[in-house]
C-alpha cells in the first residue's frame, strides 16, 4: 500500500517542477507561423484545432477558406489533420486564432506570379461589373480587367457570368492589385494565325498624324504614313477616311507587345499607284504579296547562307573610313520621326491614375 503521507522531498518531484516541465517541453507559437494541426471540435461558426499548445486553438468561419464558406464542415472534417496559419497571438484565455485562408491568399499570388511569368493565358468567369470594367475570380483572388481592355461589343453589364480568356497586365500582392486584359488575349490568339506577307481585309477605324489603325477581324494593326505609299504623303487623312474598307499587307508581328504592322506600300506594282490608282494596288495585292514573300525568303536564306560560311579577313584598305560608314546611317532625328511615340499607339489605354481609383483590391479582407 501507497503511503500517502511522503513528502515533496520523498517523492523527488514538485508542481513547480511539473510546470517547468511542461515549458519545456511546450511549443513556442508565433503569428506568421504555418504548424500542423487536428480539427478536435466542429463548432456552428467555427472548430477549436489541437496544435500543440496548451490550449486548443480556435478558427473562426470566415478564416476557413478563400471563398465564402457557409458551414464549417464545407472545409473541415472531425479528426483531420492539416496546416494551419497563427492568425493572432493568444487572448487573455491563452488561445491562439488560426487562419486557412491567408495560406490560401499566400499560395494563390505565387500561383498567378508563376502564371504571369509563364505568360500564361487564363479563363475565368465575370463575376460584377463597375463603372471602371469587371471582375473576375483568378485562383481565388479578385481580379479587375479595366474597361479599355475588354474587347466586345456587348454592354458590360451584360458579361456577367461570360468566361473569358485573359492576360495578366498587372500583379502586385505588395499593393492588393490583380489587373488582367481580356484585349491582349484576343490579339494574341489571332495574331497567332496570321503570318508575316500575308494579305487581309480591314476597316480604318483610326487615324493619326503617323497613320492610320485598321481593324482585322477583331484585332488593330498599324499601317504607318511610311508604309501606305512610295510616294512622299503629307497626311494619312489625304488617302484614307474612317470606316475606309482597305486591302493590306502585314509586315511584322510583334506578339509581345501585341503590335501588328502593315504595309500597302509592299503592295504597289508601281510608285504612287496607292495614290493614283489603288483600285490596281487591291487587284494585284495577292501577286505583289507573293513576290514580297519570295524576296523574305531569299534574304533568310541568303542570311543563313553567309553565317555558315567560313569567315573572309579583309585586307585593310577593302574596309572603308568610317567617315564612308556614317554617310549611310540617317540621323537619329530622321528615324525618331517615322517611329510613333507609345503613348501615341496606346490611345484606347488609360494611364494608370485614371484606372488606379476604379481597380478594387485583389482582396477583401
């Protein structure tokens, strides 16, 4: 039989050493910190999770998930084990709160760097619509395409619910900014069936001092002043007007940026004809485009011919002065004029102070 009567001294063990024990042995939880737990305790608004610690920690409803979450058992089941995020420290009950949603938060907007780094294209579904443009859902997080960068001809009120391929314009987790183009996805995916020499038919839907911006079954290509005759043209406005049905040629396709250049220069049989005689330019548009084709490929392959080809070491005096160099490089002033500001091209997108107030944050806490 126990006896019951030995002392602390006796039994070589004291309720201080037991709590020092128990310091010991306890885990030091901070907020920030991502730990392991159990769900111990399904409450109606919320579950009380063994971490650990010397009190069960607690997860309200609103910190279960990303997503609106009606009842706790949508995301957690009894007995399940899975990583929690420290919300806040403990209360005065020496409780910690937890958070499965800012692992989530934390987890989406590495997705969507990752996704924009690829530059991938997205789908998602429109979700509301504002005076500035819509809002869809990308990973979880709020996204906000501006109006500039919705390319259709429906009213925006009238996309909700309408699953739209999307690019990625802006992500910043720093500032709460998700920002997506559903143009840039439109051009991309058209451009990516159209071909360099190709022949199109589109509408001027623009003009400007450097030229004129034609439509091309959805997408905008610019047909510079440089490039519409050879022939000098002191405005693009004395050869085209809006709405003009013109016959172009593409010259370069700059995916990238999403620029489409054009040329009905390429397509004169004879200088000036677009200016004199255009109707012969469009009925001779495929034959000159053809020729145009045959004259790419011959200096592709002329290219490549002379970088396989061995080296040849000039003698001195084959190399010209300098001087004779410079003669045939125009200045910079000459080139800088032919090439058109980007603030001018971009003319359908706002600076970003103008957008900035009617972009919501990614998320709403």
């Amino acid at each position: 039989m126990v006896n019951q009567n030995l002392t602390a001294t006796e039994i070589g063990f004291t309720h201080e050493d037991f709590a020092a024990l128990l310091d010991k042995y306890d885990y030091h939880f901070s907020p920030g910190d991502v730990v392991p737990g159990t769900v111990f305790s399904i409450e109606p608004r919320g579950a009380l999770i063994d971490i650990g610690a010397k009190t069960a920690a607690y997860i309200p409803i609103q910190e279960m998930s990303i997503n609106r979450v009606d009842s706790p058992e949508e995301v957690l089941q009894s007995n399940e084990t899975r990583e929690f995020f420290i919300l806040t420290d403990e209360n005065e009950d020496g409780q910690l709160t937890l958070s499965i949603r800012r692992i989530e938060y934390m987890r989406a907007w590495e997705r969507v760097r990752q996704l924009q780094a690829e530059d991938a294209t997205v789908r998602s579904g429109v979700f509301a619509t504002n005076r500035g443009g819509a809002l869809v859902r990308i990973e979880g997080l709020r996204g906000f395409i501006p109006g500039s960068h919705i390319s259709t001809r429906k009213p925006k009120e009238e996309l909700v619910g309408e699953d739209l391929p999307l690019k990625f314009l802006e992500v910043d987790e720093e500032r709460n900014r998700l920002v997506l183009s559903h143009r840039r996805a439109l051009v991309e995916r058209k451009m990516n069936r159209l071909e360099v020499g190709e022949v199109v038919i589109g509408t001027v839907r623009g003009i400007k001092p450097y030229g004129a911006f034609i439509d091309i079954g959805g997408v905008s290509g610019l047909l510079h002043i440089s490039e519409i005759s050879h022939e000098h043209i002191d405005t693009p406005h004395s050869v085209f007007n809006v709405n003009d049905e013109v016959k172009v040629m593409i010259i370069d396709l700059d995916a990238e940026r999403g620029r489409i250049s054009l040329s009905t220069k390429q397509l004169e049989p004879e200088p000036g004809d677009m200016i004199k005689n255009r109707d012969l330019v469009y009925d001779k548009a495929e034959e000159m485009a053809a020729k145009y084709r045959e004259q790419l490929l011959a200096k592709q392959q002329g290219a490549t011919a002379a970088a396989a080809a061995p080296a040849e070491v000039l003698a001195e005096e084959d190399i010209p002065p300098a001087a004779e160099l410079d003669e045939d490089i125009p200045p910079a002033a000459e080139l800088e004029e032919v090439i058109p500001a980007a603030t001018e091209t971009e003319e359908d997108i706002p600076p970003a102070t103008e957008t900035e107030e009617a972009i919501p944050a990614a998320i709403e806490e």
